[in-house]
C-alpha cells in the first residue's frame, strides 16, 4: 500500500512518468536481453538498469519505476525515457489501454538453446526452479505465445522485433533499426557500461555476461560458451516448440 502510494505520488510530480516516453524489452530468459538492456541504459536519454520486476497496470508503476531505479543508483533525471525490461507474463498480462503507447523491443530464440540455456542457469545458482526440460518448455511456449498476443496491441511504428540470432549476427543493423524506431539522438552503439548495481537482483545473465562490455557473437557468447544441459523432450514437442518459434519469428520480425 505504501509502496503504491509512493509510486504514485512520483507518476504526479514527475512529467516524465508517461507510456509514450517509455521504452521495454519485451522477451523472454535466455533470450539474449542483458547486453541489449545494457546497451539501452548506457545511452543518455534513457533511464533503466535491467528487470525491475513491475506489474504495468496504470501510470502510478512507472513512479515505481523511478523509485526502483532511484534505489539501485540507477536513476537518469535528465533522461527522455524510461526503461524496463519483462521477462514473465505475469508482469504483462493486466497491463492498462496506456501502456501500449510505450516502444517496445521483442526479441525472442530458438527453442533448442533458449531451454538449455534455462536449466543451465537454474542449475549453476543452486535453484530448483525449472529443475526439468518439461517445466522450462512449458514456460517457453507460454511466454512465446504471451509475446505474439501482446505483439498485436502496439502499433506498427511503436515496435520492433528481434531474434537472439539476427543481434548476434548483426548487431550494428539492428541498433539502427531500434534507434529509428525509438528516434533517439545520437544513435545507439555496441558498447555499454556495466550496470551501476553490478550483478544485483534484475540486472540480467548473472554467469558471465559481467565480462563483456558489446554485443559479441554467437561463437563466444555467454549461453554458448556455457556447459549446456542436453535437452531431453519428446520429438513431437520439440517441433510443436519450433512451429511456435517459426511462426513467432515471421510475426515479429516479417521475414
């Protein structure tokens, strides 16, 4: 309740707290965000860390936003935009009409690396959460489908799509694109800074992405460079898993 109150006691003092002047990442684990948040939040005219973990459901969630960011020493007063990134349905799923004015970055990979790249991490930090291929796979396809539903609520000029693949591959092209898309000045680059809180709660991949300061590319990344658990699904769910990736990618992407 307190917490609420204070955030929106922020969204009324502060003119910045709007969804036209917000920007999120919209994807899901393993999808390859970390570097792209990093290099969104390096950029002067926006104000984020990572994964703040808010349910958007009015204007009040984005003074949330700014106390989140205030706490982590991550706050950008003289910013443009706000930024935030979401992971988990349950943090988009009851979002207000107002939200969908905000600019919005979908990315999204492959089922394969994404579900071996999740039981990986859980298992490197001791978790039992999606402590089986069955309960990341269900997460996948949830939160893909999650994604395509959300996708139809943005218009056309206010989103962008991504995979995990077309950023490693090229991630100067996409940069631009994304820039375009948001109208920053200057343009977004390929380098970042190392998040102010360092690897703290919702500041991404906490393996090894700390090493890194780029988008690097696939053959030294850090979900490939991993020790991957090897995925253990039956055949027909892996290519119900990979008809929902293929149709996914051509939505989001156009391709």
């Amino acid at each position: 309740m307190i917490k609420h109150l204070a955030g929106s006691a922020t969204a009324f003092i502060l003119p910045k707290c709007r969804f036209d002047r917000s920007i999120f990442i919209m994807g899901h684990m393993r999808c390859g965000s970390t570097a792209l948040s990093n290099i969104l939040c390096s950029h002067p005219q926006i104000s984020g860390y990572g994964e703040a973990h808010i349910r958007y459901k009015s204007r009040s969630e984005l003074g949330l936003l700014i106390l989140n960011q205030i706490k982590r020493n991550s706050y950008r007063q003289n910013s443009a935009y706000l930024f935030d990134k979401i992971l988990h349905s349950r943090y988009d799923s009851e979002n207000s009409a107002e939200f969908f004015k905000s600019r919005v970055i979908f990315m999204i990979r492959e089922p394969i690396k994404t579900i071996e790249s999740i039981r990986n991490l859980f298992s490197s930090i001791g978790s039992n959460e999606y402590s089986n291929d069955g309960l990341a796979s269900d997460y996948y396809e949830e939160r893909i489908c999650s994604l395509m539903a959300n996708w139809e609520k943005f218009p056309p000029r206010h989103r962008i799509g991504i995979s995990f693949e077309q950023l490693k591959t090229n991630p100067e092209k996409n940069l631009v694109k994304i820039s375009e898309m948001i109208g920053l000045t200057p343009p977004l680059t390929n380098s970042y800074q190392q998040p102010k809180n360092g690897l703290g709660h919702g500041a991404g991949d906490p393996l090894t992405s700390h090493k890194y300061n780029k988008i690097i590319s696939d053959d030294i990344s850090t979900t490939s460079t991993d020790k991957l658990h090897q995925i253990k699904l039956p055949d027909n769910r892996l290519q119900a898993l990979h008809n929902l990736y293929d149709e996914a990618l051509a939505t989001v992407t156009q391709v």
